[in-house]
C-alpha cells in the first residue's frame, strides 16, 4: 500500500513556492520521493534547500504570475526541460482587503489575474503537453474556506476561489477520460502572511478559534497529506473534488 503514495521519480511543479503553504507542500511532496521545480516571484534558496533535505531534487523558475507574459513565458520553460513534470501545484495566490464600495480595480484585476486566470493557462498548458504524450498528471489547486463562503472586504479573492472551484470541476470532466486527475485542497484558517491581519486582531483571532473544532490554526504542514495523496497513484479514481482541510471550521 505503501508504494500507492509513493511519487518516486516524478518531477512536480509548485507555485508559489518561496514560502508557507507552497513551501510546506514542496517538502511534503519531496518526503513522497518526488523532485521539485519551485516557481514564485522571490527567492527560494530556503524552499530549495527543506526540498534537498527531504531527498528531493529541486530547481527553481522565477515568475510573477499576476503577470500575463510571465506566466507564458513559464510554459516556455517548463518546455525547454529535460524532463516534462507529471504535477502541476497551483497554489501561487494573493488577497486584498477593503470594504466593497472601495475596493479597486486594480485590486481586482491583480488578484483575479493571479488566483484564477493563470490557473487557467498554466493547467491548459501543461494539459496540453500531457494529452499530446498520454501522460496521467495531476493537477491541484489551492482553493479556500471562502471557495465555500462569502467572507467580507476580500471580493476579489472570494470571486477567485468560488471561481477555482468550478474550474476544477470542468477540468476534471473534461481530462479524467485521458486518466489525468484534477483536485482542489480547500486549506482553512492557516498560520501564513496572509492571515496575519487576522490573527494580529485579538478579537477575530479569538472569533476564528472559536469557531474551529480543532482549536488551532492550521500550518503548512497540515497539507502535506493531502497533496501526496492527490498528487499519487492512489488518488487516481478521484476526479473533480475540493478537499477541506481546516480543522472541521466547515462543519461547524
């Protein structure tokens, strides 16, 4: 059973990779017997070497995907490789907060740009690739509570998540007869700089602990099972899911 998890040989690509959730993922998949190629917009020599003591080879791309050309321009890379990854990590995000009636749209577009739009075209891409040499990759997105909720001051990144969600889905009708698997990881309330705000504010912070049956913020550690499991062959009849994991806020 154990060699079901194993991702032994395999090369995967995480993005947003220089930290937190994306770095935690990368060891996680690295400890499975996978190589990595990071991706992200700062640097990486510290993701690079958890990776390398994890046993995992690793190399690292920069790119800012809220940038359209730079985000084709990683597809060009990921070409010029010797060898094609078999999983694509889409975690690279970003969140701006502000009331409605005063979010911009520069807020708007940079966070769609980034959370949903090069999902779309880094996915197709590498589909592209993979149908062409029948490969069986995987493809996970990190999605969010708020795939599942509203939230409040955060309309972009709320629109982008629910967003993720449905595209998921299609990509997973549309691959799965191919024998490639697409899946979200819904990650809950974690100890990243994106939360910060939130746990800085003694009152949210006690409202959001309250409300999670576990009692603790999440770490990235916390998605390591998850990402190896979708990530391997033994998630490979599981098709079109977003996975909480978030300490059971969801079922409260």
């Amino acid at each position: 059973m154990n060699n079901t998890f194993s991702l032994s040989g395999k090369w995967a690509v995480v993005t947003g990779a220089s930290k937190g959730l994306g770095a935690g993922m990368a060891c996680a998949l690295a400890e499975a017997g996978a190589n990595l190629i990071l991706v992200a917009r700062g640097p990486m020599e510290a993701t690079m070497e958890d990776v390398r003591s994890a046993g995992g080879n690793a190399m690292a791309l920069q790119a800012d995907l809220s940038k359209r050309d730079e985000t084709k321009g990683l597809l060009e890379s990921l070409d010029r490789l010797e060898t094609y990854p078999e999983i694509l990590v889409n975690n690279a995000g970003a969140i701006r907060r502000n009331p409605l009636p005063d979010f911009t749209e520069a807020d708007w577009d940079e966070v769609i740009e980034l959370n949903l739009s090069s999902i779309f075209l880094l996915s197709q891409g590498v589909a592209r690739r993979w149908l062409k040499t029948a490969t069986a990759g995987r493809i996970i997105n990190i999605a969010s509570m708020l795939s599942f909720q509203g939230g409040i001051r955060v309309p972009s990144y709320t629109a982008s998540k629910t967003g993720l969600v449905g595209l998921t889905r299609l990509m997973a009708n549309e691959l799965a007869p191919a024998g490639i698997c697409v899946n979200a990881i819904a990650p809950g309330y974690m100890e990243t700089e994106n939360t910060a705000p939130l746990r800085e504010d003694a009152e949210r912070n006690a409202e959001i602990l309250a409300r999670i049956p576990a009692g603790r913020w999440g770490s990235p550690d916390d998605l390591g099972g998850a990402v190896v499991f979708l990530a391997s062959g033994a998630s490979a009849y599981v098709n079109g899911i977003t996975l909480p994991v978030d300490g059971g806020w969801l079922a409260r």
